[in-house]
C-alpha cells in the first residue's frame, strides 16, 4: 500500500511538536492558557488572508492554526486527559452522528433541512438549549448572526424580508422616540436596530461582518488618499477646519468614481 502523503505530513508535524515541547525553552514553557490569546490572533491573521484573497498567505496561515491545534493536543496528553488521537477521533464521531443524510438513511434534500436536522440532533445529545453552543466572548455581530441562524433551524423565524424590514423600522423610531431621553434606553433600542439590521442582511443572504469590513476598507483607502493630498499641498490636516477637510473628500471620492 502506498504512503498517503498526507499522513506523512500530519506525523512531520507531530514529531516536531513533541521535539519542541522536550528541547525549545519557549515551547517548554506555553500553557493552554498561554497560547489562547495567540490562537485568537493568527485566527485573526488567518480572516486577513481570506478578505485579501490571499491564497499563499491562507495557506500559511492555515499551518500556523495546525501547529496550535496539535500543540493544545500535546498539553491535554501531558495532562493524560486526551491526546491528538481522541481529539481527532472525537471530531469523527460527532461528524458521523450529525449526518445521518450521509452515515444513515436520514433524508435531507438542501442546506436548510441538514441544519434543522443538525440542531435537532444536538439537542438529542443532552444540549439544554439551542443557543447553549453559541460562545460566550464571540465579538458581538458574529454572535447575533450565530443566534439568528440557530434559532432559524427550530423554526423560529420571520416569513419574509418584508417583515424584518419593517423590524428595522419598528426599532429605528423606538430608539428615536428616546435618544434625547434616555441614554440607557436609548443605547438598547440602538442595539435592537443592529440585532435587526443583521437579521435583515441574513434574509438578502448578505453577511453584514464582509460587508461593514469593506467599507471600513473603503474608508481607510479614502481618508488616507484624502491625507497624501493635503500633504501635496503643503498643509497639515490638523490645522484645516471641516470644511476645508471636505473639499478633499469630494476629490477623493471623484478620482475614484465612487459616491
């Protein structure tokens, strides 16, 4: 039988690994506790190289995620509470029980019914609720779209993007209606518009997280052009008025026939 190179690969880097964990001061040292905040950062890195389209640079990205995965796994053997094995087997099983359309004789005919059927089988599992997998310290946009799409696979759910729109506007004038009162009530109502406004971008199948990251993309490429040519004129941003500032927005926004 041939060698599957890919398991080649995967025992290179658990050999690597554990010659780190035995013999690199640093290595030696890292706890889970330790490499969490340095997961979330090349998780982080990783979103970069998929906004940029970056295929090289994903697929770097993508080893370093590897590398922290196998070594949170080394830590857990350490400890003999799981290895790599139970790790990756643990992933199968699950992956196997929760498609029933594919390892049994469950019928599924589109996406929507296999995640209907996904989260009637994590509640079979002893889940007490269908939002209990949705993680607390998720950055708050990802979290309302997570709640959204698992409260959908229940059923709970608007007919039509009609309905959420006119959501949108049901919160917009609440929020209206107290923003000059109420800074507490007014700082809930404003979330409501977001929670909705998201919830409405998930009916036009747009992802509100990609859309709000280009335009803070596009706003960046803007003002910074707007900053190279108030320096080609020999002036400091600092000491123009707004109106001044303006005046060079508007022909960074025609040079780059955008409005």
């Amino acid at each position: 039988m041939m060698n599957d190179p890919r398991l080649d690969a995967f025992k290179r880097l658990l050999d690597i690994m554990d010659d780190l964990r035995e013999k690199c001061p640093w290595d030696k040292k890292q706890t889970f506790e330790s490499l969490r905040k340095l997961t979330i950062e090349e998780t982080f890195e990783l979103s970069d190289a998929i906004h940029e389209q970056d295929l090289e640079e994903i697929k770097k990205e993508l080893g370093d995620l590897f590398l922290h995965l196998v070594f949170y796994s080394k830590l857990g053997s350490e400890v003999k509470a799981f290895d790599v094995t139970d790790v990756l087997n643990g992933v199968c099983d699950k992956l196997i029980h929760r498609h029933p359309h594919i390892y049994g004789d469950v019928k599924a005919e589109d996406e929507e019914e296999v995640k209907r059927n996904w989260e009637k089988i994590k509640l079979s599992e002893g889940n007490k609720s269908v939002l209990g997998g949705v993680p607390k310290s998720l950055p708050a946009m990802n979290k309302a779209q997570r709640i959204q799409e698992k409260v959908k696979g229940v059923g709970f759910d608007w007919d039509d993007k009609s309905q959420v729109w006119a959501k949108v506007e049901e919160e917009i004038r609440e929020f209206k209606e107290v923003e000059n009162v109420d800074s507490k009530e007014a700082e809930k109502e404003l979330g409501d518009i977001f929670f909705s406004l998201i919830n409405y971008a998930r009916f036009m199948n747009i992802d509100p997280e990609a859309a709000l990251e280009k335009t803070n993309r596009k706003f960046i490429a803007r003002f910074q052009e707007l900053e190279r040519l108030i320096t080609a004129d020999g002036k400091v941003i600092t000491e123009l008025n707004l109106a001044e500032m303006d005046t060079y927005w508007e022909k960074v926004k025609k040079a780059r026939n955008t409005h």
